[in-house]
C-alpha cells in the first residue's frame, strides 16, 4: 500500500496489521488480496476493502501469497467457517473481521461480511 494505506497496489498484496481499520481501495492490478499474518492479528482486527478493478478479487486465506519480506507469512486463516478463499466482485465491498482463534495463530478465523 502507499503511504496513505488507502490504496492497496500489486497484483498479489498481503494485508498488514497497520492497516487495520482503513478503508482500502484494491486498484486496476490487484487480482488476489491475502488476509494478514495470524500471529500478528487481534481479534476484532477490521479491514474494509472496496474492489474498484473492474474484475474479481481474490481474498486468499492460505498465507502463501503477498509482497513483503518475506512473501507471504505461510499460515493459513479460516474464512466465513471453511478452508475455501473468498470472491470479492467488481464493484463491491467486503468487511473482513478477525473473530477468533484455532491455535493456528492468535488471530487465523476471520468473516468476510459482503463474501
């Protein structure tokens, strides 16, 4: 993200703990949006992303994608109760809300209101 932390930018994007609470804007090139590292998260961490690519966004909840360093933080969150990744439509908003843990991180359950 820029230094505003509005604007999400790269193809494959992690979210980070800093920007918990933004709005966040998946711009033209984002094509898959990764959940945040559990052992990083609190529970009701919040993430409002707004899709304004034009296509689908992929919210990836397998902690194997990202830019940063390193790519990727490698542990897999559960998403609206499944192990399946989630599909945010052009034009539409998600609010992704850390709600628990399973052991796999403080915070690796999260729902998506709006997926």
């Amino acid at each position: 993200a820029n230094a505003s932390g509005n604007q999400l930018t790269g193809t494959v994007v992690e979210l980070r703990t800093a920007q918990a609470g933004m709005i966040l804007l998946a711009d033209s090139n984002s094509t898959t949006i990764g959940l945040p590292d559990p052992g990083a998260t609190h529970i009701g961490d919040t993430y409002v992303i707004i899709n304004t690519t034009g296509g689908n966004v992929t919210i990836d909840r397998t902690g194997l994608g990202g830019t940063g360093a390193p790519p990727g933080h490698g542990a897999p969150c559960t998403l609206n109760g499944g192990t399946a990744n989630g599909t945010l439509p052009s034009n539409e908003a998600v609010t992704l809300i850390c709600t628990g843990s399973s052991g796999g991180g403080p915070g690796d359950i999260w729902h998506g209101i709006g997926l």
